[in-house]
C-alpha cells in the first residue's frame, strides 16, 4: 500500500509504505528521555542518486516540517518552537541526524525522516521514531495483559449471521504508550478478525489501556485444545518485553476467562444468594401475613 503525503514545503510528494522507503533506514524506533535532555535520531539511505533527507515531526495527526540536508548542508527551518540541529549528510550510505538539544513535554511525537532526490521528485519516509519524554513521577511501567471470553449475549447467535465469537484482550497499567498487540492461534499469528484501539487511552491513574478484539467462528473457538493467545509488545526504555494471556477450549467450554473451578465456585454463590432471597421473602411474607391477620382482628374489635 502507498500513502502519498502532498505538501507545500519545498513542493515535495512524500511517499510511505512503498518499497523504496525500505531504501531508509531510520533509528531508533522507540526513545525515553527525560525533559532537558538531548533526543538524537538517525537516518540513512541506500540509494547512490539520493542525496536530500528531509525531518518531520507528526503530532495530534499534524505533520510538521522541521528542516532538510543536501548531501553535507543543513538547512533547518526557522521559528521553530523546538531547537533542533540536522547534522551528518544526506548522501547514500552516510548517518544524517537529527538532534532535538533539550527536550520538553511538548517534544513528545514521533518524527520520520524522508530520502529523495533533488526538489520535485518523491521522498520516502522511515519508519519513524516515537519519542516519549517521561513525566516525572511516572515509572515506565509495562501492561497487565488480561483476555476476556466472549459475552454470554453474543452466544445467542443473531439469524443472518454466521456465528461468531468475539475474544477480548485488554492490557492496562502501563506508562508510557509504546505498545503494539498481536494475537496467535495455536502459535501462528492472526490477522483475519482483528481490531485493536487505534491508540491506547490514559486512565485517570495516568496508566495507559489499550484493548484488541478477535472475532472467530464459534465453531473454531469451540474446537477442542485450539488456544488462542494475545501478546502485548511493550517497550521498556532499552528493548520490547512481551506479555500475554491466553485461552484455550476445553470440550467446547473455553478456560483462562473463567476456570471450571470458578464456574462452580460462581454457582455456588449464585445457589446461596438465591438460597438467602427465597429465606427472605419467606419471612418479608410471614410479617405481611402477620399485619394482615393483625388488621383484620382489629377491624373485627372495632366492627
Ligand atoms: C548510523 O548511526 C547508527 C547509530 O550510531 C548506527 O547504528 C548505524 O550503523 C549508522 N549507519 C550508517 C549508515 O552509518
Ligand atoms: C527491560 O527489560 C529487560 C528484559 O526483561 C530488563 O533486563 C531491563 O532491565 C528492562 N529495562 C528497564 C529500564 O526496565
């Protein structure tokens, strides 16, 4: 798939997913910094004719150009709220830099680099580099990974649909948001029937909660011993550490959601509070019946 990005600086078509951006090699993916420190991203080409990398910064879907180099020449863009140096050269096979020199908040965004030519021809991205600069006193955190069977009400299988059962995955507690979900049946990786929150959302703990559905016919997830399994990526500051949770049927009842055990304990209690509801209702009857009889003796007195 390409993705053409048309913009009026420097009258240059920026070109994503294509597969001369994987001529770009852009590092590093993921970056923590504190506030006040300097953030330095890295972008290189393998392309002998190319000789112009240009710097964006995407925030709030707002893409932000922030300056170019042409071969060994920096030119970066003026009044720019962040202060930024673009170092090193454009030309193929060299690091071109960017270096944002005291980070705040506001820096937070992921910033690509894009490689072309000259003015006029396409450029293509990298892959981007997602900088976070860390609150203070909020620990990098990684997510708690919990999956969800699919609700009693989606068992009632509509009429005009095949039946189908949607597995929720919800992965929660985490700080900050650089995490992708991925999901696997009996160990090969899903795409089919997957739609995970296009960004995760801040609880009022300040954590992050990000949360992915999987929708499989109910026959696949009924099948005996057939798992499936919802892995979470999160960077933790040096490398992507994995959790996870997952599922697996049993004799047409899936366990991880609620164990068999559970089950039975949830009867249990269910028989008990019914048990404590007719109890109740027995006496709440017997003092009507009380006040009935009452009101109707004194009623005799009086009549
Ligand atoms: C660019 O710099 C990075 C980080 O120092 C390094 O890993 C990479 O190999 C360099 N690439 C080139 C083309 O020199
Ligand atoms: C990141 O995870 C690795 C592997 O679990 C661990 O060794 C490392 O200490 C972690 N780094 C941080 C900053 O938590």
């Amino acid at each position: 798939m390409i993705i053409l990005f048309l913009t009026m600086t420097l009258n240059t078509i920026l070109v994503s997913g294509s597969s001369l951006s994987d001529k770009v090699d852009q590092n590093p993916p993921n970056m923590y910094k504190n506030p006040e420190e300097k953030a330095k991203i890295y972008c290189s080409h393998s392309i002998a004719t190319w000789n112009r990398i240009l710097w964006y910064k995407q925030s709030d879907r707002q893409l932000q150009y922030l300056g170019n180099m042409v071969a060994g020449s920096a030119l970066p863009e003026s009044g720019l709220d962040e202060d930024v140096t673009i170092g090193g050269s454009a030309d193929e096979g060299r690091n071109c830099t960017l270096t944002i020199n005291s980070v705040s908040v506001s820096s937070s965004a992921v910033y690509f680099c894009a490689a072309g030519q000259t003015q006029g021809t396409p450029a293509y991205f990298g892959k981007g580099t997602k900088l976070t600069v860390l609150e203070t006193g909020q620990p990098v955190t990684p997510p708690t990974v919990k999956i969800f069977p699919p609700s009693a009400k989606e068992c009632r299988n509509k009429k005009d649909d095949i039946r189908k059962k949607t597995l929720v995955c919800v992965a929660s507690g985490f700080y900050p948001d650089h995490v992708s979900v991925s999901w696997e049946k009996n160990g090969n990786g899903v795409k089919d029937g997957v739609a995970t929150d296009s960004a995760a959302k801040r609880t009022p703990d300040k954590t992050y909660r990000i949360t992915s559905r999987l929708r499989v016919p109910a026959d696949d997830y009924n099948k005996l011993g057939n798992t499936f399994k919802c892995i979470v990526s999160f960077y933790n500051g040096t490398e992507n550490v994995l959790r996870h949770a997952s599922i697996k049927s049993i004799q047409g009842k899936s366990e991880g959601g609620m164990t068999k055990e559970k089950y039975l304990k949830h009867l249990q209690n269910a028989k008990l509070s019914y048990g404590v509801l007719i109890v109740k209702s027995c006496i709440y009857g017997a003092f009507i019946g009380f006040l009935v009889w009452k009101l109707q003796s004194s009623a005799r007195k009086y009549s």
